[in-house]
C-alpha cells in the first residue's frame, strides 16, 4: 500500500549569506562559499531542495594555545605555531572555512596588538583560498581594538567578524559596516537574547545578508539538548517567516567538546571509558551531528579525524534518496 | 472586572521603606488611592517577616483597616504571620494568598482559611512546578485542589484558582496556554470557583516602555476568554480605559474597536486576524504585533515593536 508522506510548505527560508570574496568582488579568495536558503528543517530533502549544504569551518589560533588538550596539539604538531601553516593543513584537509581566533597575548607573553593581529590574518589569507572568519579574543576592549584594525586592513574580504555579543556588539558591527565584512552574533541559548541581538544589529544598519547567529549549544552530555531545542525553535520561526530569525546558524562543537571532562582528561576516570583519543573524537563529532540535525549552517571543528567524519557525515544526510 | 490592587508589594522600595519606619500614613494613602482607584480588594505583600510577622501582620491590618473597608488580601508564605493578620481583621471577608498543590502547603493553608472564613486563593501549581499545557493546570484544580476543598468542607464558592501568568519574556510558550486555562476552569466545578490572574508578570523582564501595552493586550485577551478578577495595578489609567472600553463595548475609537475585535475572537475562540487591523496606525499595529508574541507565534524580542508585522 503507498503511503502517503505528509509534507510541511513553509511561507519562510533562511537568508542566503556569501562569505569571501574573490579578486572580482574585491576581495582575494579563490572561492566563496555560500550558506542558508533552507526552505525546511535540516535534510527533509523531500519537502524542499537545500540549495547549500552545511559547510565545515576549522578553528586554528594565532599562536600556539595554552589551553587546548594534548591531543589536539599531538595531531596537529608544529603547525599549531604558525597560523599559515595551519590553514593550509586545513585546506589540504578540504574544510570549506578558516576560523582564526587572536589570543589575548603574544606567544611571548606580551599583551597582542593590532599590528600582530593584521599581520597574522595577513597572512593567513596568503597561505589559503578559504574564506576566513575572525574572532576576537573575547574581551570586550581588546576584541574592539584587535578586530577594527582587522577590518581595515582586509576590506572587501567579506570576513566573517565576531564575536558580536549583546554587551559589545557596536564597534565589530560598525568596524565590519565600513569595510565590507559580516558579522557573527553570539547570545546564550535562548531564543528572545538571540533575535533581540539580532534586531540591534540590523538597526545599525547592517545588511540582512551579512549576519550569522551562533546561537551557543553545550555540548553531547552538557546541556546539548537545551541547545538544540533553542535552535530548532530559532529554525522553526524562521521558516514560519519570522524575518529576524531568518540567518544561518553558526555553531562552534569543537570548543564545546574539547571542553568536556570527557574529552579533556585521559587519566584517572573510568576503564570503561575507553580510549581516550577515541572517545574525544566520539565527543566532537558526536556533538556535531546533533546540531547539523537542529539546522547548524556553519559547523567550527577541532580534529581532524571529526573533520573527515562530518564531511563523510554531511555528504551523506545531502544525498537525495532515489525515488522508489 | 474586580480588581486586587497590587501596590503594596514589598518589591518597591518606597513600600520596604515605609514598613521599616512603620509609615502608618504611607501605607493609608496607597490603601485609599487605589480603592480610589476601583480596587476592589487590596493584595498585602509583606514578605515573610521571619522575625517580626507577629507585631508587622496586625499591624498593617489595623493600619489599612483604619481607612478603607475592602478586603485584604495576604500574599504571603508565612502562614503564622497570615493568621497573626486575620485575627486582627474586623470588615470584609479576607484572603488568603495562596496555597498551591504542593502536599505540605495543601495540608495546612485551607484548614486556616476554614477556620477565619476567609476566601482562599490556590495556584495550579504541584510538586514538579507550573505545567505549560493549559489540561494540565486545569487538572492540577480538578484532581487536587478542589478536592482537597471538599475533603474539609471549604465552599468552593470562596475558592479563587489562580492558573498562573508568567512572562512573555522567557516563559512565552506559556502564555497562549494560560488563556486556555482560564477559559476551561471557568467550567471546572458547579458552583464554579472564581478565577483570578496576576496580570503584571506577564511582562517582568520586559523594559519598562513596553511593559504597559503588553499587559493592556493580554487583559483584552484574558477577558475575552472569560476572566473577570485580577491582581493588577488600579493606579493604571490606560489598563482601566481598556476594560472600561471592553466591558462598555465601546467601540467609538479605532484602538477601542481593535481592543473589542481581539476580545471577541478570543471569545469565539478564533485567534485575531490581522484584517481587523489599520496597520496604518502605529498604536494599532503595536495592539497586533503584541497579540502575535502572547500568542507565541511570533518568538519575542526586548525589540519585537520595532520588527515589521507579521500575517
């Protein structure tokens, strides 16, 4: 007997953003990459077409960091000192999205400056093609100093420039504003904080087609399904037409993950718990598909071994079914 | 539309102020301005005075009594602290505000409402807190609330069931749900109980601006599915206008005529169209905008007036 599939038509879609701009566009990236245009929740291939799947950013830091798991450091070797360096090995790896986020201080010790900044995302944008998204460290005064210089010195790069939060949004907003960048807004979990910050923003005049949401998850075992909830909530009222819930999502699993006990510790918990190196990577990856299931646009990731399952994992969930 | 004026709460600092000092004139003057006002009854929020309810209770009693008649309504968890106060009460019948589903308030709040003869206000709230489905909470007041009441032999004529307002911003997805549950406990027993509501939490958290127009919008609504007895503000000037303008059916304004329309489908249980709107008018496109985030079709923002309107 056929069954008949009942079919969701939403009135609304999720904004098509472009980060990067190629030498035509002003900018200088081999390729861009375009997320959004969802006309239905994640993967319901037989309702709407997904004009773009989700797309892998890999998080690298300007410096060696003082606070990620030996693992990571492990896999990554020598390239963790140089930022250049380390894009490539992403490149090579075919994540879609360079995530480069300025430490607070110098490898040396010395507080980080804007000319250090410039010069590393410099840098960076000459050893790769890739779209690039820079965050700052992530208090308020010095992401302000850090990131302005950024975008002066990149214009017409279309950078995705963050972190955009409901206590400092105005100078990055302003600073991506004038030069031709886009932002990424980041509230804690919860729906009203998100589209509230949303409206800030497009009340100072940033174009629609320039902003990202990070909704913030928790990670696999860490509050993830309050996560998901938010954004499912946030992808719901999107395609119900809500326009200031209408932006690609951007999530960040590699930092949630790497930060559990779980994935950070390899002595002194259970035997049961299995291999250390495994079960991290379990813990990223894991993480990830959860929110790729709840409408994550943009996915930022740590390992390389979760980069080659969620690209396989992403490859899949994209593949149409043959009609029977 | 009884109203139980709120103003004496101990949440304003002007009222924490004047019960330190024992302000006996502060307090008869907010008593009198909201009987004034239309206050039907007055609510007495002290706190739980843990180390003074037995002198602070009376007290206040014997002050407000001094120059108003209403009943007084005591909002309190201190239970010896409430009958301190009941004891001292000489007009109107009281209340007691509140007792809940929780077993241990359950026990003991009605047998001291039986005992001074007081109405009794009880929260759809149980063990695990306050449900979002408006059956549930209704069930909360069918299966143990009112039993309770017919356990002891408390009237439920004098029982007042609260279903609980909590705010658009945070808790929105309960707001639609607590309209529905005003409207089906208004059928829960013969006689029926009355139904009252803390109408102001629906917009804590919210900025100040906006605050009015978001609880002027949920009265229409609340109204139109039956309510007729809140915990409110009566110093309020436009939240009085807009059930004066409900309960006259006046409709010779244009806001009026929108205030009536979203009384009425809530009435037919229709939700409000957006063709019974001039989004033209800024107040009237406010009213929609308003009605769309009590509703929880819209998801609400501190901004959410300044997003374009939604069909």
């Amino acid at each position: 007997m056929p069954v008949e599939i009942p079919k969701d038509n939403w009135p609304g879609a999720v904004r098509t953003i472009t980060l990067g701009a190629t030498a035509a566009e002003g900018g200088s990236r081999r390729q861009v990459v375009t997320v959004g245009g969802a006309k239905s929740l994640p993967f319901l291939h037989f309702e709407a077409i997904h004009p773009y799947r989700p797309v892998i950013a890999l998080e690298i830091r300007d410096r060696r960091p003082d606070d990620w798991s030996p693992l990571l450091i492990k896999t990554w070797q020598e390239v963790v000192d140089d930022p250049a360096s380390w894009a490539q090995a992403g490149e090579k790896l075919g994540v879609d999205l360079i995530q480069l986020t300025l430490s607070l201080t110098k490898a040396d010790g010395s507080s980080n400056t804007p000319a250090n900044a410039v010069n590393v995302v410099k840098a960076v944008l000459a050893a790769t093609g890739l779209p690039l998204l820079v965050f700052g460290p992530g208090q308020a005064e010095v992401d302000n100093e850090l990131l302005v210089a950024v975008a002066e010195a990149t214009k017409g790069e279309r950078l995705v420039l963050g972190i955009c939060e409901d206590k400092n949004y105005r100078t990055i907003v302003a600073a991506a504003l004038a030069n031709g960048h886009l932002v990424s807004a980041r509230t804690p979990m919860d729906v009203n904080l998100a589209k509230q910050l949303n409206i800030l923003i497009k009340d100072m005049g940033m174009p629609l087609d320039r902003i990202l949401m990070d909704p913030t998850t928790g990670a696999l075992g860490y509050g993830i399904e309050y996560g998901y909830s938010v954004m499912e909530r946030l992808r719901l009222a999107a395609l119900q037409g809500d326009t200031m819930t209408q932006f690609p999502m951007i999530v960040t699993p590699g930092f949630e993950a790497w930060k559990t006990k779980e994935a950070k510790v390899g002595e002194g918990v259970p035997a049961e718990w299995g291999d250390w190196e495994a079960r991290a990577i379990h813990w990223e990856s894991l993480t990830t598909i959860a929110l790729l299931e709840s409408g994550a646009d943009i996915v930022v990731l740590r390992h390389p071994e979760s980069i080659r399952r969620i690209q396989a994992a992403i490859q899949e969930l994209m593949t149409q079914a043959e009609p029977a | 539309m009884y109203i139980i004026g709120e103003n004496i709460h101990i949440i304003s600092p002007k009222v924490k102020e004047a019960l330190a000092e024992k302000n006996e004139r502060f307090f008869q003057e907010l008593a009198v301005s909201q009987v004034e006002a239309g206050a039907q009854a007055l609510d007495l929020n002290l706190g739980p005075r843990k180390k003074d309810w037995e002198e602070v209770f009376p007290w206040m009693v014997k002050t407000v009594e001094a120059v108003v008649d209403v009943p007084l309504c005591f909002d309190s968890t201190n239970l010896m602290g409430i009958e301190a106060g009941l004891k001292q009460v000489t007009k109107a019948q009281p209340i007691i505000n509140s007792t809940s589903a929780e077993p241990e308030r359950l026990e003991k709040v009605p047998l001291v409402a039986k005992k001074y003869n007081t109405r009794l206000l009880a929260l759809t709230m149980g063990q695990s807190g306050i449900p979002v489905k408006a059956d549930e909470r209704v069930n909360i007041a069918l299966e143990t609330l009112i039993p309770r009441m017919l356990e002891i032999d408390y009237p439920i004529e004098d029982l007042i069931l609260d279903p609980l307002v909590l705010t658009v911003s945070g808790c929105q997805e309960y707001c639609p749900e607590l309209i529905e549950a005003v409207r089906t406990l208004q059928f829960a027993w013969d006689p029926p109980p009355a139904i009252s509501v803390g109408l102001s939490n629906v917009s804590n958290a919210v900025p100040a601006e906006n605050r009015g127009l978001i609880n002027r919008v949920y009265c229409a609504m609340l109204m139109g599915a039956g309510l007729q007895m809140m915990i409110a503000n009566p110093l309020d000037l436009e939240l009085k206008e807009t059930i004066r303008i409900i309960e006259e059916r006046d409709a010779s304004t244009a806001v009026g005529h929108l205030y009536l329309k979203i009384h009425d489908r809530i009435a037919a249980m229709e939700e409000p169209h957006i063709e019974d709107v001039d989004m033209n008018d800024p107040m009237q496109s406010a009213i929609w905008k308003t009605t769309q985030i009590l509703l929880n079709k819209v998801i609400y923002a501190d901004s959410y007036l300044g997003q374009e309107a939604m069909a």
